[in-house]
C-alpha cells in the first residue's frame, strides 16, 4: 500500500525564522508541500512507531495539507497521528499536545500573522520532541534535504473525518482525532488563579479579547466566557475563517486598531487584548495604556509570583536581542539570569529545557513561559488578567509603577515592507562594512559606543548563530538594531528597532517617537534607510 512517488526537487524551501512560508500557489505546485514533509522525516530519526502531532492555524490549504502529512507519516513508519478537531491546533496547544502525549514531534501548519487565503500565505514547521520549534540544526538538514529529494512515500487511503473526535487506522497507523481545547484549558487552570479572575470580572471589569477570525476563537470563548463568567461576546472575531476575514491576523495597533480605539474610549472595556493567526502572539491593552511587548515581558517577570504556577518564582528570563532590556533591569533587581538570543523561539528550547529561564519574550508580541516551548498569545493575556485580580489595580496603574521603580525604556519597531530583496541586502552590506568605522562616531548629540553583528553563542549546547543583526549601541545605553525579516512571503521587510531608556519618573510620559526621535534620525543617517528603501516612512510602525 506504500507508494514511492518521484519527484524532483525544489531549491527555495529554506526554513526561516519560523518554518517554510510561501503563498498559496507556492505550496499547490506539484509535490511542493509532499517534498517538504518528506525532507523533514528525512532528517530525522528513530520515529518509528512513535507518535507524531500534526495540526495548523485554520487557513487557507490547512485541511488538504493534514490529510497529505497523515498519509505520508503513516508510509514513513510513524504509529499514531495525533491531530486536532477540523486540523486546528493553535501553536502553543501543538506545543503543550506533543509533551503531555509524549509525541515524537509535530508539523504545524501555519503563517502566522501572515494574511491567509488562496493567493496568501501558508507555511509547514516541525517541533521536537520538548515541543519546540526545530533548532537550526536540524532546519538546515531539512534544506539540504529538501535540494536533492528524489522520492516521497504515501499510503493510499481515504481521507480522514477531521471534525469528528475519535479514532482511525490508516494503512496500519492509528490517527485520533482530538478536542484541542480540552488539553489547553486545563493547562491555563494549572497556572492562573481562574477564581480571582473570575470575581474580577464579576465586580465589573469588562475584558474583550479580539480573535481576529483566527484560531484561538475556541480557546478564549471557552476561557473567558465560558470558564471566568465574561458576558457572550467577550470575544470577538471568535470563529476561525480560512481567510481571516480578509484581514492580517496580526495583533498590533495598526491591525488590531478597532479594538484597541474602544479601549481607550471613555465608555468602552477596561482590559483588550488580541491574538495571532496561530494563537501564540498577544496584544495587551488597558485603559489609557497599550503595554509594549517589552514591558509586558519584565512586568510578567517581575510580578510572576502572583500567578499560582510560578508562586515559588521564576529561574531566570530570556528575550530575543532586538527586545528591549526592560527585562535586563527586572532580572538585575531580582538577582535572576538574563539570555539575550537571535530573533525566533526556536533558540530559547535549550535554556527554558535545561531550567535556565522560566519566562521569554519578544518584542514582536510574543511571551512565554517554561509550560511550553512556544510562545503564547492566551496565557499572556491571562497572566495580566491574574496580575490585575491579584494587585486590584489596572493595567495603567502597574505600567506607571513599574516604569518608576526600573525606569523606562522608550522602545518602537519601524518595518519596511515590501522593498526589492537586493535593495535590502545593499542595505545591510552597507551597514555591516561600516561597523568597524562607526565606535567613536558622533551622530547629533549621540556617540556611538559600539557596533556589531550580532552572534549568539548557545550556552548550553555551545552552538553559534552569527549574522543575527546589526547593533549600534550608543553611549548612555540606547541603541538601534537593523535585521531583515525571516518570515515574509515577498520582496524583503527591514525591521528597525529603537530604544532609549530613561530612569527619571518625570520624564515617563513623552510621546514615544517624539521620545525616540533623535535616534530614529540617527538609523537614517547610519543606513540611509530612504534612498535604499526608496520610501518616506516605514509601512508599519508598533
Ligand atoms: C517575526 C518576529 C519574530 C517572531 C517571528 C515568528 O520574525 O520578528 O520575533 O519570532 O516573526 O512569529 P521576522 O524574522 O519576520 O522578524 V510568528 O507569531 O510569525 O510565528
Ligand atoms: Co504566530
């Protein structure tokens, strides 16, 4: 019943910083998503009969891929699929599903905040076995791979009734299909205080959270509404489309904007928040206050013990270089160990696996803790929630307090879409041949204290990611970081991050791009951002 099929490969199917992400048609030609899957079973080992997760965000090609991947894995020699009611599992379920079960791995099928649909985008990615993104190592061997494939291996068999709960054989393989809520609501029950939340909300707090048509819809309705008491409605855009509804399920103040405007409305929720495509990042607004990404992460660390799953304190924290070092001073004060890792989840599996770190995050709207090894879009918006039950004050309030007690540190990201793939990398050519000119360098009244490439050295597998970002560090402590994006489907995004810090109180409320405007100008003039991008401004600024 196995069937060899030959195919010819394919030389673009290079993984990113988050799996293989291209447009639909991409995907629909001729064994492009087979050879993929195949390049992935051939780089791994020792799977045989074991148990492998497969599920994806909901969009565009999600069910006709899954259908493919259970074929295949079960001509490959896997035991069991594991996969999730209608082929959805948001990112951090998958994650959470492959370590309860004990699962060899997982694919994840999905883009992520990328807009889906048939001419967007979709994307494949494989987790380990400790649930995480696949490390560089083995991304590379699926490349390698993936560049001389020859043949993939599928069974003939019908297909699977995706959205019915229960069990199947395939060719002798065992596929179950699982309620992918269930597993995910008793996780966050293990963590949060649900009661004192729940009599927050009781006493009036109004808390919506924004779906964005994407995937964690059925997690919040059940979590906010069903479990915590919220009124019907609480979550909006709560019904996965394939589409997204047309929009980019990408909670930030440009997409999310609808709902973070009826936060700040005199009349509208106290507490908003909004998910991605595939559930794991997280948009967190109060009244009167967006919290950045950044802060959100050293307000999480610093208030961790307030949550019953990290009452006896947290190991340490991690956070991706270009995030701002609000959680450096969190970790400073509290005595605890700070990584500061490339841009992607995959490179803090190590450190959250060997206990050296307890809580991650990104800038780019993403936080995490130890009880995954992705990030995770509802958990974050639960611990503010269990922060907020626990302190009895509102987001603004622990934001300003914080801010007081560490200092600020003034952070905004300018993206550049869309611009023509060699004008970018002129661009950073350009900056990476000047680094070595620039220490010493005064730009306005900024001097330049340092500049480099930046390279993590892995600490607990000695590993060495190089070429990771260019960092111009300026005397006093802010900086500018300039790197091309590693998840777009088309042309080249340049992502410029910027971040000042600032200890005195009184000097908390400026307007962010006013309070950063001096090093904004100083990016251009380092990389002379306009004449290589050919744009004024940046498409999207968070
Ligand atoms: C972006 C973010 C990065 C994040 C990655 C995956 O990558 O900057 O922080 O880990 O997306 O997030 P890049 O290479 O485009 O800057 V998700 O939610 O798209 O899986
Ligand atoms: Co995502």
């Amino acid at each position: 019943m196995i069937l060899t099929i030959t195919t010819k490969p394919y030389s673009d199917q290079k993984p990113g910083t988050s799996g293989l992400r291209k447009k639909v048609p991409v995907f629909q030609q001729e064994n492009y998503a087979e050879n993929f899957i195949q390049s992935i079973f051939d780089s791994l080992e020792g799977f045989a009969g074991k148990t492998l997760v497969i599920g994806g965000d909901g969009r565009y090609f999600n069910r006709e891929v899954i259908q493919k991947a259970i074929r295949m894995a079960a001509a490959n020699g896997f035991g069991k699929v594991l996969v999730g009611q209608a082929g959805i599992l948001s990112t951090p379920t998958a994650s959470h599903v492959i370590r309860k079960y004990q699962a060899f791995g997982g694919i994840v099928l999905s883009a992520s905040h990328n807009p889906g649909g048939p001419t967007e985008d979709f994307g494949i990615k494989y987790n380990i076995g400790n649930g995480g993104p696949a490390p560089e190592r083995i991304t590379d061997a699926i490349f390698e791979r993936s560049k001389s494939i020859e043949t993939y291996k599928i069974v003939e068999a019908a297909d699977i009734d995706l959205d019915r709960i229960g069990t199947a054989d395939v060719a002798g393989m065992t596929v179950e299909v699982i309620d992918s809520v269930a597993d995910y609501v008793e996780l966050m029950e293990s963590l949060f205080d649900f009661d004192a939340i729940r009599s927050l909300i009781k006493s009036g707090f109004r808390v919506v959270i924004d779906s964005m048509s994407a995937v964690t819809g059925p997690y919040a309705t059940e979590i906010l509404e069903k479990r915590l008491g919220a009124p019907a409605g609480s979550v909006r855009n709560a019904i996965p489309l394939p589409d997204f509804g047309h929009h980019h399920p990408d909670p930030n103040l440009v997409h999310a904007k609808e709902l973070y405007d009826d936060v700040m409305s005199p009349s509208g929720p106290d507490f908003g928040a909004a998910s991605d495509g595939d559930g794991d990042r997280n948009m967190v607004v109060g009244k009167g206050m967006f919290v950045t990404p950044s802060d959100s992460l050293a307000i999480i660390a610093a208030n961790a013990k307030l949550a019953p799953g990290y009452a006896d304190g947290i190991a340490g924290i991690a956070r991706s270089m270009p995030t701002s070092a609000a959680a450096d001073r969190v970790a400073e004060k509290l005595g605890l160990g700070i990584y500061e890792t490339p841009t992607g989840w995959k490179y803090f599996g190590n450190l959250l696996d060997a206990g050296k770190v307890t809580v991650c995050g990104e800038e780019s709207f993403g936080t995490g803790s130890n009880h995954v090894r992705e990030k995770d879009g509802l958990w974050a918006v639960l611990f503010w929630l269990n922060i907020i039950a626990a302190r009895r004050e509102s987001a603004r309030d622990i934001v300003v307090k914080h801010w007081a007690e560490f200092g600020r540190n003034y952070y905004s990201r300018h993206d550049y879409e869309g611009i023509d793939t060699e004008r970018a990398n002129t661009l950073m050519s350009e900056l990476r041949a000047k680094l070595d000119t620039l220490p010493g360098s005064r730009i306005g009244d900024l001097t330049v204290e340092a500049a480099d490439d930046f390279a993590y050295h892995d600490p607990v597998d000695q590993s060495v990611s190089k070429n990771q970002g260019i960092r111009v560090l300026f005397e006093g402590g802010s900086r500018v970081v300039f790197r091309l994006s590693g998840t777009g489907t088309s042309g080249a995004t340049l992502r410029v991050y910027v971040e000042r810090y600032e200890p005195d109180p009184s000097r908390h409320d400026i307007e962010t791009q006013s309070a950063l405007a001096d090093l904004i100008a100083a990016a251009e003039s380092i990389a002379k951002i306009r004449s290589h991008t050919v744009m004024d401004t940046p498409t999207v600024i968070t």
